[in-house]
C-alpha cells in the first residue's frame, strides 16, 4: 500500500532532487565575494522554495484522490472535490507548521539553511586564520556545497511525505470518515515503534504523528 501513495510523492522527490542538484552546482563555479555569495545563494533557495511548493500541490492531488479512492467514492466527484480541497493556501498552512519529526517549519528553516551556506563559505574562502585553518584541512566551497545540497534534499524529501499524509487524511474528512487505521509494511525495516502501531485506530483528529524521517506507514480508513 505505501508503494502505491507516495508514488506522487517519490516522483516530485526525484525532480526537486534534479532540479537542486543543478541549482547547488551553479554555485561552484559561482565567482563570489562577500556581497554577492548573499544574494546569491538567498536566490537560490527562494527559488527552490517555491518549486518546491508548486511540486507539493501536484503531490496533495494525488495523494487527496488516493484517499478518496480508499474510501471508495467516485472519482469524478472527488475530482470536482480535490480543487477546493487541495488549494495553495492549504499547502503553504502545512509548510508553515512545526513538523514533528524535524521540530522546524519549511520556510523558516529554508532560510536558516541558506545563512548557513553562506557562513560555511565566507569561513572557507576567508582570508583570516579561521579560512586558512580550513583550507589547510581540505576544506572548501565544493565540501560546503555538497554537505547543504544533503541536508536540503532530506528537508524536501520529508515535507513531501508530509502533505501527502495530510493529503490522505483530509480526503477521509471530507468523506465523513471518522476513524483511521495505522498501517506498517510489517516486514523488517519498520521500526518497533511503528510495529506497536500497526492495526490500531484513532479518530483522525488524533491519528499520531508519524515518529521518525521517512516514515513510510500509512493511514487506512474505518469504513462503516
């Protein structure tokens, strides 16, 4: 079953991932003084952002429709449903809550990773000790670069498991579903915390919080 509802979600993965690997390299043969590398780099990840929240819509459609298809409602009426159900405002609501796996918000933790490269690059390329501390231990731009092109595709990796999550459980309220049931794949990679969980139900505006990054358990509706 999970295979099936992050099948969106992998793919939007995989082009945000496309998409700030050629972002990230422009940055390497970026020619960059102190004013500059902060313009730069502040560009770039706003406009990652936002190709990111364009990716999120396309990935709560198909995650909404994969919920209404579970419980069992027409697709013509979910299609006419999913429009009003999965808008902008309500992917930017998901990205600006606290996640709670990672303990950070989308947008203000976008922010905090592009000061952080530009820190880490002023420091390498610098001119004082500390500069010349870290080139002397192999230290550069590139190592720099890498490191926060990781920790960007984790957090775009992560947010998109997340709306569609939200995705599923929303299409359960809008069809008057009242309770959900955690589902695991229940083979070994699953963790003992989400073993415990598997089979239980919760009403969904208790239905727990997924606890680890990339969490992979689903949601099953409790259809009457």
């Amino acid at each position: 079953m999970a295979d099936k509802v992050y099948e969106s979600c992998d793919r939007a993965i995989k082009v945000l991932n496309r998409i700030s690997m050629k972002e990230f390299s422009r940055l390497k043969l970026a020619d960059f003084d102190n004013l500059n590398v902060i313009r730069t780099v502040r560009k770039m990840y706003r406009k990652l952002a936002k190709q990111a929240e364009q990716e999120y819509r396309k990935v709560g459609y198909d995650g909404y429709l994969y919920g209404m298809m579970l419980c069992d409602f027409d697709r013509k009426k979910a299609m006419n449903m999913v429009e009003k159900a999965i808008t902008e405002e309500w992917i930017r609501d998901i990205l600006a809550e606290t996640d709670f796996v990672t303990l950070y918000r989308f947008d203000s933790e976008t922010v905090r990773k592009a000061d952080r490269l530009i820190e880490a690059i002023a420091a390498v390329e610098g001119t004082d000790d500390r500069g010349a501390a870290l080139r002397s231990m192999k230290f550069n731009r590139n190592d720099q670069i890498d490191a926060a092109l990781r920790n960007w595709s984790k957090q775009v990796g992560q947010y998109a498991i997340n709306v569609t999550d939200y995705a599923v459980l929303k299409a359960f309220e809008d069809a008057d579903i009242e309770e959900a049931e955690w589902e695991t794949e229940t083979d070994q990679r699953v963790c003992s915390y989400c073993h415990s969980l598997n089979g239980k139900r919760y009403r969904l505006d208790e239905f727990p919080s997924k606890p680890h990054v990339n969490c992979r358990c689903t949601a099953k509706p409790v259809l009457k």
